[in-house]
C-alpha cells in the first residue's frame, strides 16, 4: 500500500516498537516516529487501533512517496 510515518506522543520503548517488526522507531524528543511500509488500509488501521488500545497519543499520520530510485523515463 506504501511508506507511512507516524509521530506519536511520548518516548515509546524499544519492548513496544518490537511489537511492529515492519516499521522504524525513531526516538525524538518527547516523541516517537514509527515509519515504515504497510502492506494495506487494513495493516494501517490494525496498527492504529494497537496503538490507540496501548494509550499512545497519535498526533500525526502521513503516507509519504516511496523512492525506489529508479530513473526517470526519457
């Protein structure tokens, strides 16, 4: 489906981030960028849901072109 980064609240730790082996966790200050590639709707949805369920505050969500460094058509 694509590439997605999501900030959230707080400095998640690392027990928590193993808990989505396809994303990056990044820790930034007083917050958490998870990105990483998400397969479908469902996969973003189920991920949101899990961290909703954990009581991480999501304050942005944003899907972001993928580069895949190929050469632009001549």
């Amino acid at each position: 489906m694509g590439h997605y980064v999501i900030r959230v609240k707080g400095t998640l730790s690392r027990e928590l981030t193993a808990n989505f082996p396809s994303l990056t966790a990044d820790r930034e200050s007083a917050q958490t960028v998870l990105h990483g590639h998400l397969d479908d709707q469902a996969a973003l949805a189920g991920l949101l849901n899990h961290l909703d369920m954990l009581g991480v505050d999501i304050i942005e969500v944003l899907q972001v072109p993928q580069d895949d460094h190929r050469p632009a058509d001549d």
